[in-house]
C-alpha cells in the first residue's frame, strides 16, 4: 500500500481523503461490537481490516479506469 502511495505523489491526499470518508462505513457498526470481550470482538477487528483491503483494492480499481478511459479518449 504504502509503496503504492509513493508512486501516485499529488493522488495520495485525494485518496487518504476517499479512504476515510469511505471507511467510516464499515467502522461504526464495527466500533460497538469491538467493545464487547472475547470472540466477538475480535471478529470485528477482523471485519473492519478486511472491509479497509476491500476499500483500497475498489479505490485501486476504479483510478485504473478512470486511466484507461483517459487514455482512450487522447487517442
């Protein structure tokens, strides 16, 4: 991710900007449950981590044909 991030410059505040609005979704439901003890919350630890890799991989995705349509369209 990170080495991801050094390669953009100037596109890694907009996505540190996209990636926290987008992942307060999954993390107030999470925040509750993470308050409980034992098993339960730590599969909301789990939720949440795999919910942020979900966010990223989309973000990741959706630049990729934003470039492609881009591209397309100066030729």
């Amino acid at each position: 991710m990170f080495d991801w991030m050094s390669q953009k410059g100037k596109k890694a505040w907009q996505f540190l900007i996209w990636f926290l609005i987008f992942s307060y979704i999954p993390i107030l439901p999470a925040y509750f449950i993470m308050s409980l003890e034992g098993l339960l919350g730590l599969t909301a630890l789990i939720y949440v981590a795999i919910s942020m890799l979900i966010i990223f991989k989309l973000y990741i995705r959706y630049e990729n044909q934003v470039n492609i349509k881009k591209s397309i369209k100066s030729v």
